[in-house]
C-alpha cells in the first residue's frame, strides 16, 4: 500500500474547550466515584496500603513483565501497520514503537488512552520522517483489531456462561473460537464494515463521527494482504490474554478462594468499561464493574472493594516500575538528524 491513512480526520479546534469541561467533569465523575467507594466500604488509606504492601515483591516482578510484554505486542502490531503505508517516512525502529506506546499508556493513566496513545506515537515517530497522519492514522487503524478481539471474547465469554462449561471445555471452547475469528478475519471485517456504515447513518453525530471512522478504517484494511490481517488478529488476541492474566491472577492473589473461570468470563464486561474513551483509565466505573463481578461470586461488598481499589493499585505500580525502561532508549530528534 502506498498511501496515507484515509481514515483520519483534522482535529477540530473549535471543539476543544467543550472537550476539556468534559474531560475534567468525567475526570471529577471518576474521583467522585472513587470516593463513594471508600466511604461506603469503611476502607482507608492506610489499610489500602497495608494491602498493596502484603503482595509479594517477585509477584510484582511478574506483574510489571506482564506489563512489558503487552506493550511489545501493541508496538508490534503498530509496526506492521506502519509498514504498510510506506509514504511519508522510513519504517519505525521497534524501541521507538515501543517508547510511544509506552508514553501513551502513561499518559492514559491521566488521560484517554485512545486519544492520547496515537499522539504521543505520532511525537516518537518525528525523529524519522514519519508524518502526523501516518502515524495516528495507523494507530488508529491497530486498534480496531483491539475491537474485534473484545467483542469476539465478549460473545464467546457469554455462549460459555449460557452452556455452564467447566474450566476445561471453556479454554478449549475458547481456543477453537479464537482460531477460527482469525482464519475468519477477512469476513469479520465484512460485517463490521456492514455495521459501521448502518451505525454512523443511525447513530447520534459524535458517535457516527467514530462509526464513519471505523468503517474507513475497516475499508481500508481490505487492501492489506490476508497474513497481515491473521498476524494483527492473532497479536490482539495475546494481548487480550496478557491482560485477562494480569488483572484475574492479581485478583486471585488478593482475594484467595476467587473462581479465575468467572473472573475471565467476566473480564470483557471490565474491559469494554475501560476502553469508553471519556473517562480516564476508566477511573471509578471499572472499580464499580469488578466490585459487581465480585459481589456476585460472593464476596462482602466491604471486600469487593478493597480488591478492586487494590487492583488499580497494584497494576499501577507494576506498570510505572517498568515504563521507564522502555522509554529509555527511544531515538532523539537530535540523534537522527
């Protein structure tokens, strides 16, 4: 392919200041939440610390490899996206595909990771000719696969609770479907174009506005040769794995006794609540969505809390031990000239 990304539009100026009032309300809305939460449940500071102090240091050595590891499979995944739209630059060092990703997910702990991932990629890619639209363009287009992956799991985590599978059928079950979504990609992106198109004529305008994206997007991605598309699917498919492993085992690590079976099923729910693009980090209603999935598995609400609460923590804690290092050894704009 030799063209920009046609799916990206100019950032609309005029806008901006309506989308800082809702970005600070949703912000407010989250730590309003948060709040809520601590009061309700009598937890405090000092006993949420005392609990993110219990986790075992090789545990968040594990934890912040985790982290690593899903980082280095967005960056892949943005990689062989960029080479694809070979106009306006050279290909993308992986450290610096890496770095970018890495200060969007930073940046996503404050922010809309969404919106801000594709900027701070388009930042890391100057130092090498790439354009802004090259490069937030193809961000864009990475995670629609991200999409593809949660609504695939959404609907397979929902036939495996309907057919009450144990443990084992469930990951086979699981494993078969995820296969057969990647072998079947090229007509997935069919019926989601088909969707995206009947979306954006019905839909409000500023969610048609995303819809018409999405359907560009997926047009586009037609022209892209079928092992990149199985290769982008499978990559979304481990990194969902990596994040469903993540939150599940530090739940079960703070919450002995939880069912992880229950925990994954329900994980897509948590996810898509994290990933609505006007909420930072999904800040509060995740908490809210985990203290839900736990409360109906039979923990005291007292507990769900603290779990959820110590989640955030914990990840977080993991995550900042190791983002310095993959940012480290990013290019510089003065390295490449």
């Amino acid at each position: 392919m030799t063209t920009e990304p046609a799916f990206v539009t100019k950032p609309q100026t005029s806008n901006s200041p309506r989308m800082v009032l809702a970005y600070l309300f949703w912000t407010g809305v989250g730590f309003a939440i948060i709040v809520v939460l601590f009061n309700v449940s009598g937890l405090s500071i000092s006993r949420l610390m005392a609990i993110v102090k219990s986790v075992p240091v090789w545990f968040y050595f594990i934890l912040a490899c985790l982290q690593a590891g899903i980082l280095l499979l967005a960056s892949v995944k943005w990689q062989i996206v960029l080479g694809q739209f070979p106009v306006g630059g050279r290909i993308l060092p992986l450290k610096d595909a890496l770095a970018g990703t890495t200060l969007g997910a930073l940046a996503g702990q404050v922010l809309p990771i969404q919106l801000v991932t594709p900027v701070t990629r388009a930042w890391v890619a100057r130092p090498h000719q790439i354009s802004a639209a090259r490069a937030v363009g193809t961000s864009v287009f990475e995670q629609v696969f991200e999409v593809v992956v949660l609504l695939s799991m959404g609907l397979i985590s929902a036939l495996v609770l309907i057919a009450k599978l144990g443990p084992v059928l469930s990951g086979l079950f699981t494993l078969v479907a995820g296969l057969v979504v990647v072998a079947l990609i090229s007509p997935v992106f069919l019926l989601l174009r088909k969707f995206s198109k009947w979306a954006s004529d019905h839909l409000p305008a500023i969610a048609a506005k995303g819809a018409v994206a999405i359907e560009k997007a997926l047009h586009q991605a037609s022209a892209f040769p079928h092992r990149i598309l199985y290769q982008l699917t499978a990559l979304s498919f481990l990194r969902y794995l990596g994040m469903v492993t993540l939150n599940v085992w530090t739940i079960s690590v703070l919450l002995p006794g939880s069912s992880f079976l229950l925990l994954a099923l329900a994980y897509p729910t948590v996810l898509l609540v994290m990933s609505l693009p006007f909420i930072p980090g999904g800040l509060g209603v995740v908490e809210v969505t985990w203290v839900g999935v736990l409360i109906t598995q039979g923990a005291t609400p007292a507990e769900a809390v603290e779990v959820a609460l110590s989640l955030r923590v914990v990840s977080t804690i993991a995550f900042l031990a190791v983002a310095p290092l993959m940012i480290l050894f990013r290019t510089r704009l003065v390295e490449a000239k």
